[in-house]
C-alpha cells in the first residue's frame, strides 16, 4: 500500500510537471519566435530602396546569411531603387517556417513600398520575403528543453523520495493495527485497537473493529461455558449408567435386581435421549443454515393450539390457564420455530408455577409490534439471575435437575428462535409473585396479508 500510494503522489506530481514544463516550454518558444520575426521585420524593413519613414533602423549584415528579394504585384523582382524619404511604414503579412537540407529557416513576408526614380517618386506596392537562418533559436530551443527535462527529473525524483516518506509515515498507525489485530485469536480475543492512535478518518471502523471483537469475545466465552455444561450433563447419567452396570457384573444377581437396574439405566438413558434432542435442536436454532421457510399461518390459531398442546400438564398441576379470544391473525412466519418459542415459554411457566396459580397468554398489536405477553403467577426471578436466564443450561435451582428433568435449554432456545425471525423476549419478574415474558416482533417483519383486528380479552379456564 505505501508504493501504491508513493506512486500516486509521483505519478500527480510528474504529471503537472510535464503538463507545466510543456506549457512553460511553448509559451517560452512563442514568446522567442515573436521576438525572432519582430527582428526579421526590422530588418527587412531596411532594405535599400523601401519607403519606411524611419531613419533608426537596423543596418543589413551583409557578411551574414541573410537574403531577401523585393517582387511587384505580378511577382516579378525589381532592382535596387534609389533612397526614398516617402513615410511610408511597411506591414507584416505572415511568417513562417521552412526545412530544408536538415537547415531551419524562418522567413517574415511583409508589405511594403517601393520608389522608381527621383523623378516619379509615387510609390509603388511590392512584397518583401525575409529568410534568416533559425538554427541560434532552435539551439537555444533544444538547450531549454533539456534543462526543463533535468529539472523536471530531479523534481520528481525528490518528490518520490518525499512520497515514499510521507506514505510511510501516513501508514504507520495503520501498520501498528496490522500487528495488534495480529497479535488477537480466540485465546486473547480481550485485546482491542487503540483508536486514540489512528487518523480520525479510521476512528469509526476501529471502534466498529472493538465492538466485533466484543461480541465475538461474549460469543467465544458462551460456547465454551456450553461445552462445559453440556459436557458435565452428559458425564453425570453415562457415569450413572457405568457405575450400576460395572456393579451387577461383579456377582450374579436376582432376576428382581436385574429388572430394577434395566429400570434404572432406562430412566437414566431417557435422560441422556432429551438432552441430546434438546443440544441438537439447540445447535440447529443458531445455525444459519438451518433456514425454515415461512409461511401464511393464523397466529391465533398457533396460539390456542399451544395452549391446547400444554393443557395436559397445567391439568395434572391444578392450574389455571386463560387466553384472549382473538380473531384471525394472518402473517407469514416459520410456524416451527414459532411454535418452539411459545411452548417453550408456556412450558417454563408451567414448571415455575405452584400448584392453584395461573398463567395467562396475551397478544396485541403495540407501536408497530406483534406483541405476546405469557405471565404466571409462579415463583419469580431472583433480579441477579435476569440477565443470565437465556443462557444454555443456566439454572436458577440447580438442585431440582435430577428431580425435574429441567436442563436450562429452553430460554436458550427462545432467544435463538426469536434472533432468527428477528424478534426480541423480555422478561419482568417479582420474587415470589410471578414473571412476564413478553415476544415482540417487528410488524414490518410479518408480511400480514390483512390488519390485525382489536383484540378483546376474555378469560379461558
């Protein structure tokens, strides 16, 4: 990059040298050859026998290379005539250039008069050709135009070798983020770029460089938290299964402990088959290419069938379930993925509420928002778990794992889903009254083939 740029700076500035030194050079030639021809004029204009009105003018150099010839109007030449004291001023017609025999010549055509004799002084229109050799002009000529050339080399050749400094030294910061941004791989991704020490123009890219590394930093930092805890669920019930089977093949055992143990590894590999569906399903949500195809679905309709899917298990609790009455809600969504984020949510809030609690299931549409609020009266969370509950196999009570089957994965699910469809959950929650979470998605996202009714809210037990 510092050669492209020295060569940009050398290329400009050699191009205006040559572009100068071209005009400078013409424009010097220009002026020289009006001075050469105005000399010629001046000259020819002394020629013995013209009517010039002008005693100061310069003598013929008859030992030098000069020639000159006086024609009339039928183009014939005319002898010397006699000095004339007519006034008459000569006029310059046209000059022009000749080569001949690898000679320059520069000749002035001009008009002028010419006197007969003493007697008949009335002047007569003759045509005066004035040829000088131009080889003094054009060496000067040939020694401006090499000195313009040495000039203008060693200009650019300084102009190069201040390019190539002033591109370094512009370059430097740059070169010094190329070995930071070097220096960071996914063991020091908590390295950052030091903005303070580049241009203000790379200011905004590095500072968008850092947040990139931020997130790729909390990104990193999951996945491995995830491997940890996945790791550790899938260690406890093969350990479980190991120990049971390595004890009964110590000692022939009874038929009865026999099937108790074949009971046992069951349950234990029951659990073993729904956290790797759960760590499957989870890899496939945040994988970019699992991309599910949306669909013209009815929203309320998804909603009531959710709530029909966990009717069974808020039964066997004693809880009370209610949901709007809503009115057909088209929109082109992922019916699968949408149908995980709210049974996940209802599920959770199942888990979460004491037996005679309630959970209700709303939707609205607020400030260009498809909103569903799924609310219990359940336990609550504890304000220091807020932040963590979307995150893989967090757990507000550890100790009710075993007991529950519960394995953390289930929130993380929900975000997953909803980043995806490129909606958001939010969560309010008082310790011990209950929580709220509430799915908001872009209207604009949904494509509805018609406006969402007013929704009015009925209880359903």
């Amino acid at each position: 990059m510092t050669r492209r740029i020295a060569l940009a700076i050398l290329l400009s500035v050699w191009a205006l040298l040559i572009t100068g030194g071209l005009g400078a050079y013409w424009l010097t030639r220009s002026s020289m050859l009006r001075l050469l021809d105005e000399s010629l004029f001046a000259y020819a204009s002394s020629v013995p026998g013209l009517i010039h009105g002008s005693a100061a003018q310069p003598s013929l150099n008859p030992m030098g290379q000069d020639r000159y010839r006086v024609v009339d109007n039928l183009q014939r030449t005319v002898g010397q005539p006699f000095p004339s004291t007519a006034q008459w001023q000569p006029k310059l017609l046209f000059a022009s250039d000749s080569f001949a025999q690898g000679q320059h010549d520069r000749t002035v055509t001009l008009q002028a008069y010419w006197s007969v004799t003493d007697t008949q002084p009335v002047p007569r229109p003759v045509t005066v050709v004035y040829t000088r050799s131009a080889a003094e002009f054009d060496a000067k000529m040939h020694r401006l135009a090499i000195a313009y050339i040495l000039s203008g080399l060693a200009i650019g050749l300084l102009t190069a070798a201040i390019a190539v400094k002033v591109s370094k030294s512009a370059l430097k910061p740059l070169a010094a983020t190329n070995q930071q941004i070097a220096s960071i791989d996914e063991q020091h991704l908590d390295r950052r770029i030091d903005v303070a020490a580049l241009p203000a123009e790379l200011m905004p890219m590095a500072e968008r460089l850092n947040e990139l590394l931020a997130r790729l930093q909390a990104a990193f930092l999951q996945r491995n938290r995830f491997l940890a805890d996945a790791s550790h669920e899938l260690r406890t019930p093969v350990a479980a299964l190991v120990t049971r089977l390595q004890v009964a093949a110590r000692h022939p055992r009874s038929s009865d402990f026999y099937r108790q143990l074949v009971e046992e590894c069951s349950h234990e590999a029951d659990q073993l088959r729904l956290l790797i569906e759960q760590l499957m399903q989870q890899v496939r949500s945040q994988n970019l290419v699992y991309n599910e195809s949306a669909e013209e679905l009815d929203l309320a309709a998804l909603l009531q069938q959710c709530m029909q899917t966990v009717s069974a298990l808020s039964g066997a609790k004693g809880l009370t379930m209610k949901a709007p009455s809503l009115p057909p809600m088209w929109y082109v969504l992922p019916p699968q993925r949408m149908r995980s984020v709210v049974l996940n949510l209802l599920s959770n809030a199942i888990e979460y509420t004491q037996s005679g609690g309630s959970i209700e299931l709303d939707c609205k549409h607020d400030l260009g928002h498809i909103q569903i609020d799924i609310t219990d009266t359940g336990v609550g969370i504890a304000p220091e778990h807020l932040p963590h509950i979307f995150e893989p196999f967090y757990r507000t009570d550890a100790a009710r794992v075993h007991e529950t089957g519960h394995l953390g994965l289930g929130l993380s699910l929900v975000r997953s889903h909803l980043q995806a469809i490129g909606g958001t959950c939010q969560v309010t929650s008082v310790l011990g009254a209950g929580s709220t979470f509430s799915i908001k998605i872009p209207e604009k996202l949904l494509k509805s083939r018609e406006s969402p009714h007013h929704l009015e809210s009925a209880s359903m037990t």
